[in-house]
C-alpha cells in the first residue's frame, strides 16, 4: 500500500471503493418506489447544528467543535466521492480536529427488513478497512485507533440528507465543510478542486 497516496484521517479512496462495492449489492436487494419529498437547501455562512448517527450508533454533530467534511454519495457517486477524499491535504491525516464522514443515500429504496443486514455488512467492512489503516498509521507514527476515525451514515429513510438540504430521493452529490460551530463554510455539487477544498478546510479550522 502506497502510503504517499493517504490524505485523510484514513484512506477514503479505499474506503469509498469498499462502500461502492457494497452498495451495488445493496441497490440490488430492493428498490422502492417513494414519491418525491422537498428539503430547504443549506447556504453558506448560515451556521446548522445538525446531529447524524453512524452505522456504529455513535452520534455526531456539525456543532460540536470538529471541523466536518460531509460527502453525500448515491451507489453512481463512486468515482467522485473517491476524489474527494484523495484531494484533502496531508496535513490533516490522523488530526482528531478534523472527520470525514460519507451519507450513502439509499434513496429510501431498501426495505426495513434489510437494513440491519447492510448495517452489518457496512461495519464488517469497515472493521476489516482499519486493520488495513493500522498498518499506515503505525508507520506515521500514529496512535489512534483507526476504526474510530471510519464514519458512515447509512441513510435508509432520508432524514440525514434532508438535513443536509437533499431530497431524499434524489441521486445529488454534495460535498459540505462545517467548522467547528456548524457554520457552513463551502458547499459543492461536484468534487471541488484540492485547491478549493484546502481554501475551504483552512477558512473552517
């Protein structure tokens, strides 16, 4: 593994990969037809508490004094959510002031009775994915444990991304940065250049 090429608190561009693997699973269950629903779109220099809960149950909040970068991928987003995470510069790798977390919108397509399945399928990846992360940060000299920087919200019924200003039924990537008060400093609907992005983390922190 090319540890030249990590450039967040754990290597996003394998991590996305793994989810985009699963999700092409996941989409295949069970699709739902849902009628469209609207959300209010956020804008920045407005500050939002929002609160979101991982597929481990831990809660977090745009408020609560991390600087977040928040990427709302579909099972198409692959490639983009990817980038994302490769342009987020070096300097903030394994800096607990700092999180990347990925909402996968199900688009409410997946039936109740499946997500607990997927909900284990996510963390099961994920705990194989940090095993793989130890060995970087081991080598970086890091001492946090890896898995606890792996944060994935899986959307089943559209609430996370409707507080991000996203239909829930729509297939719309975004990409938020929040300081630490929740403000929204920038806010893409493409992958923003490593330029942008690191204007945009530097103006957070």
């Amino acid at each position: 593994m090319n540890v030249d090429r990590i450039t967040t608190p754990f290597r996003c561009s394998t991590r996305l990969r793994v989810f985009a693997r699963s999700l092409q699973y996941f989409f295949c269950i069970a699709i739902l037809g849902v009628a469209p629903a609207q959300a209010n779109e956020l804008h920045p220099g407005n500050t939002y508490s929002l609160s979101f809960n991982d597929v481990d149950r831990q809660q977090f909040s745009t408020s609560d004094g991390h600087v977040t970068i928040i990427t709302v991928v579909t099972r198409k987003d692959e490639q983009k959510a990817q980038q994302v995470g490769d342009r987020v510069p070096r300097v903030y790798l394994g800096d607990p002031k700092f999180r990347l977390i990925m909402v996968v919108n199900f688009q409410k397509g997946i039936f109740p009775p499946l997500q607990g399945m997927i909900m284990a399928i996510i963390r099961n990846r994920l705990d194989a994915e940090a095993k793989e992360l130890q060995k970087i940060y081991t080598a970086k000299h890091l001492t946090r444990n890896p898995r606890s920087d792996i944060w994935v919200v899986a959307d089943f019924d559209g609430k996370a991304v409707s507080q991000l200003g996203i239909t829930p039924t729509s297939s719309e990537f975004a990409v938020f940065v929040f300081d630490g008060r929740g403000r929204l400093v920038r806010r893409w609907n493409d992958v923003p250049s490593a330029e942008a992005l690191a204007a945009g983390l530097a103006e957070a922190h």
